[in-house]
C-alpha cells in the first residue's frame, strides 16, 4: 500500500457489534473521481449514491473549508447506519479516498431497485433477496395505510426472526431472512429493506439501552401516515417468542423511557402517542 502524508482511518462501532477491521488495501478497488463535497451533508449524498450503485470506494475532492475529520463525524452522527457497517478514509494532497463496507440491507436494496446489480450478490444474498421480496409481495395490500404496513411487516419479521446474538452475522438482515435468525440490529435491518422496497423512509438508529451496562442496541425509525416519524422496534418486540407492539409507534418521549440515542441526528417525532 503506498504511504500517504496522512492516513486518517475511522472504524465505527456499529450496531452493537463492535468489530475492529485492519487498514483497506486501496489496491482492492476501483477509485471514482468524479464526487466533490463542499459540505457536511455532501458526505451522506455520497453514501446514498455509492449504496446505490454497490460502489465501495469514491475520490473525493474538498472544496470546502472543513476538515476531513469534520465532515465525516457529520456522517457518523447522521444517517450512516442505514447503509454502511464501517468506513476508511485516507487523506493525501487534498485529496479523499473514501471506502466504505456496505450493509447487507442497502445491498439488497440496490440489487431490488436495479436487476442488473444482482449478479453481484452472493448466493446468500440472492437467496435472502427473493425472501424479502416475497415477504412484502405476501403481506403488503395497495390498500393498506402506511400505519398497516409497517405493523404488517413487523409482524412477519418478528415471525421469521428468532433472537440470536452469537456471532458476528446476526447483525445481518442475510441472517434474518436466510438462517432466521438475529439480533437488535438484524431486525432494524429487515425492516428497513422491505420498507425501501415499498418505499416507506425509514432510518436505523444505534443507540444504548437504558439499564446499568449502557448495552447498545438498535431500533428503526419510520416515516408513517401524514408523514410522522415513529420509533418501530421489532426486536425487542418479539422477546421470548411472544409479540407485542409495546414500542411499535412510538414517540421519542417513550422511547427514552427505555433507550438513549442522539435525538438531534433523526427527526422528531410528534408528542402524541
């Protein structure tokens, strides 16, 4: 790998999953030159279009005043966690090369939106594609209210889904939909693909529960009917096997009952129930 004049490399605990990769080979990848950011926001669009397309590495060229270091905690506050687990950045003559691990959910949603892209997928991952698919195409009604869909879809993922935090891909929507099984994070993940299938905005929130070990965890939060924003969380919805909607749409106030986050990184929700 060559040696730049300085190396930046952020690895972002994701999903309560916590893994520490090495340095990125540049060597791996393809480089873009075509991204030019002058702002913090310019980052996320750049994440949204690379998800997109599967790219997983762009040049970036700073025409703003801000520091690398600046724009990408931008990132990490904001919508990051709906479609990456970790990025790298390095930063050499002005210059920004940008990597970023893609999540499963933003993967499949490209490959959902773009046929042509699913020649990329694994066999996993072609495999959980068509389960989603299926999934929504048996569950969701053109008549139904956003309010019914996201509550029918809550429930069949809660149906597919057997909690399960034993090893690093139950943080996967793969694992939730192939092997049936995951955790916090794998559920917020399913949600959030069949949901940008039918396209209902939704965002991933990684936060902490609220109890004495600060435990991350990971819940959804969805744009419902007249456009208001509800916390959905179908993980800890399904404890033990057993259903319930003790937090599916709710609102921030009774959210934080139970779970912390950066409330100013996500909209508000309203103040009624």
């Amino acid at each position: 790998m060559r040696v730049f004049v300085k190396v930046l490399s952020i690895v972002v605990f994701v999903l309560s999953i916590g893994v520490v990769f090495g340095g990125e080979p540049e060597e791996k990848h393809s480089w873009h030159h075509s991204q030019r950011i002058k702002s913090k926001d310019d980052i996320l669009k750049v994440v949204q279009s690379m998800a997109k397309k599967m790219d997983t590495a762009v040049m970036l060229k700073n025409k703003g005043k801000l520091t690398p270091d600046e724009l990408f905690k931008n990132l990490n506050r904001k919508y990051y966690f709906d479609y990456a687990t970790h990025y790298w950045y390095y930063h050499s003559t002005g210059e920004l090369k940008f990597i970023i691990k893609l999540a499963e959910n933003a993967v499949l949603a490209a490959a959902y939106h773009n046929p042509k892209l699913r020649r990329k997928l694994s066999v996993d991952e072609a495999e959980a594609l068509k389960v989603a698919m299926d999934c929504v195409k048996n569950t969701i009604k053109p008549s139904m209210s956003r309010r019914q869909k996201v509550k029918a879809l809550h429930d069949a993922i809660a149906k597919m889904c057997d909690y399960d935090n034993s090893d690093l891909t139950s943080q996967s929507c793969v694992s939730v939909l192939v092997h049936h099984k995951g955790a916090c994070g794998a559920y917020a993940r399913t949600l959030w693909l069949m949901l940008n299938m039918i396209n209902i905005p939704c965002h991933i929130i990684q936060g902490k529960n609220r109890n004495e070990t600060n435990s991350p965890h990971a819940w959804a939060l969805v744009q419902m009917d007249g456009q208001k924003w509800y916390h959905v969380d179908v993980c800890k919805d399904d404890f033990n096997n057993k259903l319930s909607y003790r937090l599916f749409a709710v609102t921030d106030e009774e959210m934080a009952k139970y779970h912390k986050w950066d409330m100013s990184a996500y909209p508000k929700t309203p103040r009624e129930k």
